[in-house]
C-alpha cells in the first residue's frame, strides 16, 4: 500500500522528469538553458535514486502474462534445439513455472547513464530537434 511519503515521492520525480524533457527538447539554448538543464539532470538522478530506495524496495512488481509466456516459449525452444542436439535423448522439457518472475526497477541502463551527457553534446551539436536515428535511403 502506498504510503503519503512513496507517492510525494513519484511527485517529486514526476515533476523532475517532466522538467529535464522540457529543458532538454528546447529548440533554442542559451548557457543558462543548459546550466539549467545540467542542475535539472542532477535532481532528477537524486529522484529516480529515491524512487529506487523507497517505493520500489516497498512495492515488488512482476513480469506481465505475456513476458511470462514469451520466456517459456524461449525455454522450450532452447530445450528443443538442445535435444536435437544431442544424441542421447535429453532431460524432458522445463516445466513452467508456476507464478511470474519478479521484475525491479533498473537504474543500470544507457538511457539513464547518457541523460548527464546531454548538455555536453547540445553545446557540441546543437539542439536534439534537428537529430535523427532514421537511416537514409
């Protein structure tokens, strides 16, 4: 059950989330817009810290049906190309596992790791509205 305490708590990174996307996604950036930007990404590091260490330590969440099916689907696929494999038949194929797996919050992504690098490249390339990931044919 959520406590006052865990939900000031998404507040707070909400807020902090919502504040770094806007500063980040300006099309126009001055040094006070990116001195903003580095103090925005700081806080909101401290935020998802907290997040991590109170409501999620608190409230355990677990993989969906779907993530639950896919899993067995790739467990029974491994089983499979294993028993092909070998020549003596192979151990039966893993039975499912009765409940979901538990899923937590990952602070250890890339995505996270490079939104301290944005102030530096905004400077170095310009504004992240003129960027593209899309391949040109």
């Amino acid at each position: 059950m959520a406590t006052a305490d865990d939900n000031r708590t998404v507040e707070i990174l909400l807020f902090e989330l919502a504040t770094w996307h806007a500063l980040a996604k300006l099309r126009l950036h001055t040094e006070t817009t990116l001195t903003a930007l580095e103090s925005s990404g700081m806080r909101l590091g401290k935020a998802l810290r907290r997040f991590q260490d109170t409501v999620c330590s608190q409230n355990p969440t677990y993989e969906l049906p779907s993530e639950a099916e896919a899993r067995y689907r790739r467990q029974e696929k491994a089983h499979l190309k294993k028993t092909k494999a070998s020549n003596p038949p192979a151990s039966p194929a893993p039975a499912p596992t009765s409940k979901p797996r538990e899923k937590s919050f990952n602070m250890k992504t890339y995505k996270l790791h490079s939104l301290g690098d944005y102030p530096a490249s905004i400077r170095q390339f310009g504004t992240t509205d003129n960027t593209t990931t899309q391949t040109v044919s």
